[in-house]
C-alpha cells in the first residue's frame, strides 16, 4: 500500500482529501501544520510515496518546506495543493514536482498522485 503524507491548514479540505485517498487504496497521514520539522520526522520516520503541501500566496513555509525535502529526500515527489490561480506557472519554481488546483476533481487528483507514484 502506497503512504502519502497530505498537508492543509483547512481541517475540511484535510478531512475530504483524507477520506477520497483512502478511498482509492493509499495510506495518508494528515497533517495541518507546514512545521517543517514535524513533516520531515514523518518522512523520515513513514517513508511516504509522495508529500501534498498546501501553498498560499502570503504563505511562504510549505514552499520552504519543499525545498528542505527535495535537499534531503530529492526523488521524493511533493505536489502543491493550491488555490492559487497561478499554480501551474509556479509549482515548478518552488520545486514541486506537480500541482493540484483547489478545487479539485477527484479523478485529476488520482491522476496526479499516480503520475508521481510507481507501482
């Protein structure tokens, strides 16, 4: 079973993208904090198949976040989650390897993730 670790400060957009993972045969650890220690220690600790990490505008650490995890673990796949309307000029930038605009279709959501996942 593939073990995704899926990052939002929005408890229901945590809780939806939680639910319709599991649904689709993944592990997720939810997580709302961007705390870069606590996200690296589940990685370390999980060894995930990817990371989902919210991105905000005025919100600079999930990008930060991105970055200390492809330094450490740089085969790892890290998708943006975003409401941004630029996310798809900027994901790559930052150093996401792909991006999922809010909101999301669910079936573009497992098409993302399985892009990034190898079975």
């Amino acid at each position: 079973m593939e073990t995704i670790i899926v990052q939002d400060k929005d408890e229901s957009i945590l809780d939806v993208l939680t639910l319709a993972l599991e649904q689709e045969g993944f592990e997720v650890i939810s997580v709302n904090t961007c705390d870069e220690k606590k996200i690296l220690e589940l990685i370390d600790k999980q060894r995930p198949h990817a990371v989902m990490l919210d991105i905000r505008l005025s919100d600079q650490d999930c990008i930060e976040v991105c970055k200390m995890i492809k330094l450490k673990y740089p085969h790892l796949p890290v998708i943006a989650l975003s409401c941004n309307s630029n996310v798809h000029e900027q994901y790559h930038e930052d150093g996401f390897d792909g991006y999922i605009q809010k909101p999301f279709d669910l079936d573009l959501l497992y098409k993302v993730i399985r892009k990034h996942i190898s079975k």
